[in-house]
C-alpha cells in the first residue's frame, strides 16, 4: 500500500488520537473511524422512517385494493 501525507490541523490530529487504541498507527484508526461511519450511515439508512408507513395503514390499503368477497 502506497503512503501519503496529508496536512491536518494539530486540533484534529488530538482528536484522531483520543479514538486510537495502544499500537494503532493514524491510517489503523482512521480506517477503524471510517468503516464505523459507513455502518452507522447504512443503519441510518435502513432505520429511516421516511416515506414508511405503519403495518395498520398498509393492511388498510390492502382490504381497500383486494377485499375478500364474504
């Protein structure tokens, strides 16, 4: 894996080293930091309520589109 350097305020860089664990280098913890971003971003995804609508209210279209004959 090629290397390469990148210009970061010293705040940040603190702040890259508060996530880290004893022995990770700056690329293991941000990696770690991004593969966890990515996770939350598809939970959000998935866990989204947004254009959903409650189990009772689909049954209630379903009666309206395919009502049993009685």
């Amino acid at each position: 894996m090629e290397n390469t350097t990148i210009a970061i305020s010293r705040e940040v860089k603190e702040g890259i080293i508060e996530f880290g664990n004893k022995g990770e280098t700056y690329s293991d913890i941000l990696k770690r930091l991004i593969k966890s971003a990515r996770e939350r971003q598809l939970h959000d995804l998935l866990m989204s309520d947004e254009n959903t609508v409650s189990i009772e209210e689909a049954r209630k279209e379903v009666e309206k589109k395919w009502s049993r004959s009685k």
